[in-house]
C-alpha cells in the first residue's frame, strides 16, 4: 500500500470553506454569524436539518454565504438522509494537501474547493438507547455513518484542516479567529484532531457495547423476517 508522506505545510490557515452536519445545534447560530462576520466571503456547505437552521441564522445573506451539500456535489439526497456527504468531491475537498500539485490538478479538474473546517457531530446514538423502551431498531437507525467519516478525514488532514466536534469550543475558536483576522494556528488544529479521534473512538466504543450485549432474537423482534 503506498503511503502519501507530506513535508510541507502553512502554520495558519485562513477558513474560506466550511463543512457543517450537526445533530446538536446548540451554538451553532453564534458560530456561523461569528464566522460571516469574520469573514465575508466565507462559504458554508451543509446538508438537511443544518443547512435549514443555518439558512434561517443567515437570513438575507445565506444566498452569499451557504450552499447544500447536494448543489455543490451534485448528487442527491439518498431518501432518508442516508448518503449525504460520503462523495468523492467532499472528501477531495478534506484530504487535500495544500501542495500537492496532483491534489490541487483534482480540485481544478472537478471545480472542488479546499474544505478549511468541518463542525459536525454525531447522531446522538448513546442518548437514544439511554431512552426508557429503546428499540434494538431505534439505536441502529441512530448509527451515524457520514459524520464520523467526515470528522475523521478532517481530522487526519489537521495540516490543513479544522474538524470541530463540540459547541464547547466555538466561543474560543471565535476569538482565535477574529484575532488572526480569520486563520487557525497548527496547534488549534491539532488540538481539535486529538479531540475528534476521542470523540469518534467513544461513538464506536459505544456502539460496540450497544451490539455486544444483544442477541440475534432481540433484533429479530423489531422486524418481520422473511
């Protein structure tokens, strides 16, 4: 298997291209009027619940500033929300190197952008089975596949790119970003990749246990098998 070795890279990153897909919202409206107010031109990517929260944040100015997920990719919806973000020109955009001659010939090639920050969180799997009466079918439609994936790669690719995974940290990231006129330092970056990984070992973690502790008859109970 090759391996792709990276020797150079900025310290700073200014954020021009977000991706955000969360299942909590709380903060979410001061982040994204923080980041506008930052910078102007910054676009913001997004997808179903989200996108409509964000769009109603932005009001007049989401026109300028925010696009579906699917106008930028191209690709509809799977019904349900099942596929969202898990396409080729997404994760172009997340695992790109700044100067990688062949990455950036990609980017052109498919009119695909640097994404500079993710904020996503997941489907909020250990809340539904802490639920009184919870289904075995219940926690399985609460598996998020998409957000971990999008939250990983921007994570590995912490030389570029920021993966926030708590609104704990938006007021901080806020301030970093007004003070550096709108760049995120290398060390905010790796900081935030070292809490993304622990937030979707935990995820994994607890959908392990979740699994391990039912029978074949508890899932064949939710269902009628043919």
């Amino acid at each position: 298997m090759a391996v792709n070795f990276v020797e150079k890279i900025d310290g700073g990153v200014k954020v021009n291209h977000v991706l955000a897909s969360c299942s909590d919202k709380a903060g979410l409206d001061k982040l994204i009027l923080g980041l506008v107010d930052i910078n102007p031109a910054i676009m913001i990517y997004s997808t179903g619940g989200t996108y409509s929260t964000i769009k109603d944040v932005l009001g007049d100015k989401a026109a300028g500033n925010l696009a579906q997920v699917s106008q930028y990719t191209g690709q509809p919806e799977m019904q349900g929300g099942l596929v969202k973000t898990l396409d080729f020109k997404i994760y172009l955009g997340l695992l790109s190197e700044t100067y990688n001659d062949a990455h950036n010939e990609d980017l052109k090639r498919l009119n695909a952008v640097h994404i500079d920050m993710v904020v996503c969180n997941l489907y909020p799997f250990a809340q539904t089975i802490a639920k009184p009466g919870a289904t075995v079918e219940m926690a399985r439609a609460n598996i998020d596949i998409g957000g971990p994936c999008m939250v990983r790669a921007s994570a590995k690719n912490y030389l570029r790119v920021a993966s926030v995974t708590s609104p704990a940290d938006y007021d901080r990231l806020l301030a970093e970003l007004r003070k550096s006129g709108g760049i995120l330092s290398l060390e905010t970056r790796f900081e935030l990749a070292r809490k993304a990984f622990a937030h979707t070992a935990a995820y994994d973690t607890a959908i392990a246990g979740y699994l391990s502790e039912r029978s074949v008859e508890d899932v064949s109970a939710c269902y009628t098998v043919v």
